[in-house]
C-alpha cells in the first residue's frame, strides 16, 4: 500500500488519519510516511504507515489503560526474599 492510497479520513480502528504529516528518508531509496491521526477519545498522534495499515496500532493507548488499571494486586503482607510489603503506595 503506498501513502497514496490513505486518505484524510480513512479509518483504522480507533483512529482517524487527519493528514500527513511528514515523510521519513531511510537510507537512499526508502522513505516512511508518518500521518497524524485523532483516536476516538480526542487523543491526537503520529503513525507511521506500516503501524497503520498492519494494526499493530489500533488507538492512542486509552482502550488498554483501564485494563492495566484493572489489575492492581493488594500485596500487603506478602514476602518477596527478605523484602516485606507493609502498605500499598498511592
């Protein structure tokens, strides 16, 4: 797929390509296009191509935060070696 072919507008996932906003030289021959993109929650950043179109990246990281929120352990009392946790820090 070559930077043609993504538009103002296109949709991959959670985000919506805005516009190019720079190209990359790599090397002689190869460039890497980077568009600015507004995920669902209002969160603006730059993609390269290649993350785009593959879905390796779907959002601004918002849909994973509170997941990772999500999984806090309450390890008071517990024993790693001779470390003993005695209270959970904010």
């Amino acid at each position: 797929m070559d930077a043609k072919s993504i538009n103002k507008g296109d949709v991959f996932s959670d985000l919506t390509v805005i516009e190019l906003a720079r190209v990359v030289e790599i090397g002689h021959k190869h460039v890497m296009h980077v568009y600015l993109c507004e995920c669902t929650c209002g969160e603006r950043l730059e993609v390269n191509q290649g993350e785009l179109v593959s879905g390796h990246i779907k959002s601004c990281g918002c849909v994973s935060k509170p997941r990772f929120q999500a999984l806090q352990y309450d390890l008071t009392n517990c024993y790693f070696g001779k470390l003993h946790v005695i209270d959970q820090a904010d």
